[in-house]
C-alpha cells in the first residue's frame, strides 16, 4: 500500500477535530506508537516452535532436503534451489496447519501455487482468511496465529517467494518502513528479519505485489494442550510472495532447538506445559530477548576491525598491527548500556583487553555497590536471564598478553540434560558472532575455561523490575 494510504488506514481513532488532515506532530506521535499489540503466551509460544526450527542451519541453498527436515539428502542441485515454501510447509505441519505441500505440490515453483491456493476455495475451507492491513498481519502472529506472507510470481516460470511473520513488537514507523518480522528460509535464511529484507530480491514484491492471509490457532486461543512439540527440519522453497494466518494446532511442536545432532530424538522433546529446568521466559525475559536481538549483533561488533564501542559500527580507522581485533566486551558495555546497567567500559578502560578487565571488575566492591551479585550455579544463570536479568559470562585470561572473553546469558527454555551439556544459553560478539548459542560454543577458544573458571554475574533491570 501507499504511504498515504497506509496513514489513512491507520490513523488514531481518536481525533482533535473532524479535520481529514492529521497534523504533522500527531502522526509524529502516533508513528511513534507500538503498533500490533503485545505478545501474548500464544506469541511467545509460536516464537519458540520457529525458533526449534534452526532454519538458519536447515533448507540450505543449492541443495535437495527433506521438505520436512530440511536435511540435505546428498543429492545435489547445479541450479540455485531456495526452500522457503517447503520451510512453510513444514512450520504448517509442526502446528497441524495445512497448506500446499509435497506431495499434492512438487517442491518446484511451490510458493508461487501456495500464494494461489490459500485465496482459493480450498484454502478457504481449511481456515484461511484475507488479512488487509501490515498491522493487522503483525498483530494476528503476536497473538499465535500463523501468519503467511506470499508473493506469487507473474512470470509462471519463475519462482516466487513466502515468508512466515514472526512476533514482534513494533512501532508504526518500523512497520510503515520495513513491514511485520519475519522468518524464511530462501536465498538467505534468518531467524528474525522483516518483510523488505524477506522479498527484496523480488523487486516491487514489497508492498504492493504481497498478499496477507490468516487463520486462528489454539495458541492464539490460549490452548496450550498437553502434546510435545518435536523439532523438525524445514524446507527449502523457491522464493514467492504473499500474506496469511492460519490456525496452529500446538500438538506436536518443540519448545526449544535439540543441537543439530539431537534433532529428531523423541527424548529431547519438551512438554508444552512445562518450564524446563530454569522456570518459564517471564514477560521481562521477553523484552530482554527484544532488546537483545535489536541490537543485532550478527553484522555488527565484526571481528578484525576498529568499530564504534556503543553500536558496534565500523570506523574508518585501519588495522595495521596484524593481531587478531574482537569486541565481546564492547558488545556487553553496550547492551549494559542499552539496559541501563553499568559495567566496566571506554573510556573508565581501554577496549584492549576489557573482557578480563571487566571480569576483574565484577569481583569488586564498586561492582556490588553499583549492583551486580555473583551467580554460583548455571541454571541460577539462566534462570535470573529468564526473570530479564542482565547476566554474563565472564573467563579472566591468566597469561599476560593473552585475552579473556565474556557472553551475556539469553532467555531460553532448557531441559536439565540442554543445561548440563551446553550450559546457559548466549549471545556474544567474539571471533564468531551469534545472536543464539550456549555457553560451550561461547568459550570453546579458551579451552578448560567453561564451566570451571568462567565467572558469573547479574544485575537487575528494569525489565525485570517492572
């Protein structure tokens, strides 16, 4: 849609006068709204059964997978094969929602006939509904629906693309400028994007060539029921484009990713109506996940460049001493900041080894003055991450010359046996950045150092406090 009509599909109810304009600092301040309501426990159940996908590591490129795996079957393809219907497919059939899917459909040119089928009779027999509005495709995923956004191809012998909504909170501004969050499988695949990012190699896809359906679901209905949630792979598609909701049946989804090797292993399931072994993802430990992954620390906080301490984006400045550059202690100064929580940080120390400096730090009277208590346990870790704590992971380097390394602990739902083997779950800035791993794969440079000399700390957020 236009942005002239998208400001008049969305303008406040509640109006100064009967005027058809909207004066500029009014839609100032509603642009500045969030937009699509909260997340509910059906949101933050959904959010889990995508995240179990590890669509990121699964339907890769230039490869034939199993549709609802998405493993690669060792057959190669030599053309530029994408798997974003069959990811589709398969989110659909992990929630026991049907859409077009192998073997009614070949995998082939599937997310064009996808966007075809759910406006058809059929789709609408099995649940399917139009949904008009950006804000209102958001809002029907933060609230456990399964959202669906479609670009069918005009040129029938090319492919489209889909992409599911991920919930999300939203101001007005962020959806008017780059559409609901999504998660895809395709020519790249990632965990939370958005809909520009998701259709922008499908040029004019966005907005005018995408179509939004969708459906309730148990989980927007706040039945939970009593089934396990397993894991399955997803699919890769060819890329096509438009928007719809279906209801999700939560009978068979996984609350939390099994390691890669686990997968499919009825053992790691977790019952929905359980908490893992650190209690339940408070609402504080939502909007600690949030703010955590705004800050997107996959593109930047780069290693082997000078970068910004507080946004992590590069400097013009050049390496010229030929040693290894990474800023896993500017990334947690900077979330700290973020929360407004203080930790050792530029200027009070230099960026150059400030991961054992912090460590240090933490030990001190200072650090308790200004609030942060040692953790003594992984799962009191995850557990304080869990109620929005802010919590690190910290090795002090004991050689001279050598560097530390510190992890912030992420919200996560764990069994005891998750907990044992990886420890809490992390996000980091390091040699490798990655917005969701544990704490083996944080402190696997530094051998010996997780569990038994890794330090552990917390401090209170607002979050948490609310």
């Amino acid at each position: 849609m236009s942005r002239t009509a998208f400001a008049q599909e969305n303008a406040p109810e509640e109006k100064i006068d009967d005027k058809p304009t909207v004066m500029a600092s009014e839609m100032d301040r509603f642009l500045a709204k969030d937009c699509c309501g909260p997340i509910t426990p059906g949101g933050q159940q959904l959010l889990q059964v995508l995240d179990a996908m590890d669509v990121e590591r699964l339907w890769p490129q230039h490869m034939h997978v199993n549709w609802k795996t998405g493993w690669p079957d060792g057959v190669s393809h030599g053309n530029h094969s994408t798997h974003c219907s069959a990811f589709a497919a398969a989110v659909g059939d992990r929630l026991d929602v049907y859409m077009l899917r192998p073997p009614d459909h070949s995998q082939s040119l599937l997310a064009s006939a996808q966007g075809r089928w759910f406006g058809s009779a059929a789709g609408r027999r099995d649940g399917w509904k139009r949904v008009s509005t950006w804000d209102d495709a958001q809002r029907f995923a933060n609230q456990g629906q399964l959202v669906v956004v479609d670009y069918i191809n005009p040129n029938h012998h090319a492919p489209g693309h889909i992409a599911i909504v991920r919930p999300a909170m939203k101001t007005f501004a962020q959806l008017k400028e780059e559409g609901p969050e999504t998660t895809q499988a395709g020519a790249t695949n990632f965990r939370d994007g958005n809909t520009v990012r998701s259709f922008a190699r499908h040029t004019g896809a966005w907005p005018h060539g995408l179509v939004v359906y969708a459906h309730e679901t148990r989980l927007s209905r706040g039945d939970f029921g009593k089934a396990q949630i397993v894991p399955a792979a997803l699919v890769p598609v060819d890329p096509g484009g438009s928007v719809m909701a279906h209801p999700v049946d939560e009978t068979a989804l996984k609350l939390h990713p099994a390691p890669v090797e686990r997968v499919g292993q009825a053992a790691n399931a977790i019952d929905a109506t359980k908490t893992g072994c650190c209690g339940p993802i408070t609402d504080a430990g939502w909007q600690l996940i949030h703010a955590l992954d705004s800050m997107d620390v996959e593109h930047h906080w780069l290693a082997d460049r000078h970068v910004e301490w507080k946004s992590g984006d590069p400097t013009s400045e050049m390496l010229t001493d030929g040693k290894p550059h990474t800023h896993c202690s500017a990334f947690a100064a900077s979330a700290g900041m973020k929360l407004d929580v203080y930790m050792l940080r530029p200027p009070d120390h230099g960026e150059l080894y400030l991961a054992s400096a912090q460590g240090k730090w933490f030990t001190t009277d200072d650090a308790a003055a200004k609030g942060w208590v040692k953790v003594v346990t992984a799962k009191e870790a995850q557990e304080r991450a869990n109620r929005g704590e802010l919590v690190v992971l910290d090795y002090v380097a004991t050689e001279a010359g050598k560097h530390g390394h510190i992890a912030i602990v992420r919200p996560a739902v764990k069994t005891d046996e998750q907990l044992a083997a990886d420890g809490p779950e992390t996000i980091q800035a390091g040699q490798t950045n990655f917005a969701d791993g544990n704490a083996v794969k944080s402190f696997k440079s530094h051998p010996g150092a997780w569990p038994a000399k890794v330090l552990m700390y917390a401090h209170p957020t607002k979050l948490a406090a609310q």
